[in-house]
C-alpha cells in the first residue's frame, strides 16, 4: 500500500522527528491531543494503518510486515530523516523493525502503554480468545472493561468507540499477530536487548498498576543502561488521552536529550 492510500497528518519542524504509532484497531485520534504538544516543539508525523481510520480498506489479510511497509511508505513520503518512533501497545512491534531496517536513523524509541514483559497466561488466554470466530466479542469487552479502568467518558470512550467499529476480521488478526509476536520473541524487552549496539528506550505507562510489573521493569533498567520506564498517573491504557501533556513533556525529554 501506498503512502495516498493511507491517512496523516505532518506537524510542526524540527529533528529529531516524531513518527507516531497507534495500536490495532485505533485510528490517529489516539494521539489528537499529545500531538500539538510535541508539534510545539519539533516535527511530528501521526498516521494510521492499512483498514484503520481514514487509510484505505485493506484489500487482503494483513499483519506486522505490512504494517512495517505502511510506515516506510509514509517515512519516505513524508522525507523523515533522523526520527523517534513513539509506539502506542503493539505498533512497539513496528517500531523494533523499523529500528532493525534504519539503524542510526532512529536514535530513540518511546513505547506508551505496552506489555514489555513476558505476559501473564491469563492476557494470553485472552488473546486466544480474540482469535475465535465464537470468541472475541466478549474477548474485546473484556479488554475494553481492563483498559477503560472505569472511565466511561470524554476521549477515552470515543477512543473505544473507534475499536469498537471495528469488526471480526480485524479483530481476530490482532489477535493472531500479538500472540505470533509474544511467541517468537518472548518479550519486547527480550526483543528489544538483541540490537548491537543498543537503541535507547523509554517506556510511559499507567496500566497495570502492579508493584511487580514496575520492579521487573526498574531491575531490566538497572541491567541496561538504554532502557528507563516511568510510570504516569494515568488509570487507563489511553495515556496520550488520558494525560497528554504528562505525555508530551517526556517524550520531549528524550527527544532533546539527544541533541
């Protein structure tokens, strides 16, 4: 798929660039609010996927490689040179390859609300259960009702008013391409230790609120020097929704950090 067929929007100016990237089923509203804040300070690039929001309907199965070729396409249109991937849950995926692919050219990686730790065998048997033609109905609410952590208004319901206009087909390949992932590469933080030398990484997240998900993250900072993690006061697993500007302003950070 080409870059016209797919949806952006190119903000602000300035390096190193922002490319930001939306989860399964969600569109670019998902960054609405952070965007204009970090387009204050250096440029920003939010598109959507193949068959998400205003990008054209996909015309065949799709999965990760595609998507990989979704945002090259729109790296290349848009002319991003030196740029930070900032990944919402598991477009991280995304932004490991296309660090895999272009090496110096992104100097930093943020992920925002992701499972970068093994996942539990409970998530797991949700995600088998996005998989069934049966199933994953009353798998997605179950994620919604995780995810919206009790807040039923504002942006955060419009945000599940978008996924949830989303039907089976694209569901159940979610479903398919999170737990392949999980599979072959055991972890994100696992996935993201093999590149030599080392990207820095920053990861945002308000769920889950666990002390033990915290610690096993602060102890794989303190072994890797590249990876730090903060988590926000967010409830939910919308935080550039939930808390755009606390969002904003760490992202930021790491960028200028680099300059």
């Amino acid at each position: 798929m080409d870059d016209q067929s797919l949806g952006y929007d190119d903000l602000g100016h300035g390096e190193p660039a922002l490319l930001l990237l939306t989860g399964w089923c969600s569109s670019r509203a998902r960054w609405a609010l952070a965007a204009p804040l970090l387009a204050s300070h250096r440029r920003v690039v939010s598109f959507e996927w193949r068959g998400h929001g205003d990008s054209a309907p996909a015309s065949e199965d799709f999965g990760t490689p595609e998507m990989v070729q979704d945002a090259l396409a729109v790296i290349e249109a848009t002319r991003l040179d030196t740029f930070i991937p900032c990944a919402a849950s598991h477009s991280g995926w995304v932004a490991i390859e296309l660090r895999r692919r272009l090496g110096d050219r992104i100097p930093a990686i943020a992920l925002v609300d992701w499972m970068v730790t093994e996942p539990s065998a409970p998530y797991m048997e949700l995600i088998s259960r996005l998989q069934s033609s049966e199933r994953w109905p009353q798998a997605r609410d179950a994620l919604f009702d995780i995810w919206r952590a009790g807040v039923r208004d504002g942006e955060i319901a419009e945000a599940l008013d978008v996924m949830n206009a989303q039907g089976a087909e694209m569901w159940m390949r979610s479903g398919r391409e999170i737990e392949r992932a999980y599979r072959d590469h055991r972890s994100p933080l696992r996935a993201l230790g093999e590149f030599d030398p080392p990207v820095r990484v920053l990861h945002l997240y308000g769920q889950p609120r666990s002390a033990e998900y915290l610690d096993a993250q602060r102890t794989f900072a303190s072994e890797h020097p590249w990876f730090s993690v903060r988590q926000l006061s967010t409830r939910t697993h919308f935080s550039m929704l939930e808390a755009p500007s606390e969002v904003a302003t760490a992202i930021e950070q790491l960028a200028a950090d680099l300059q």
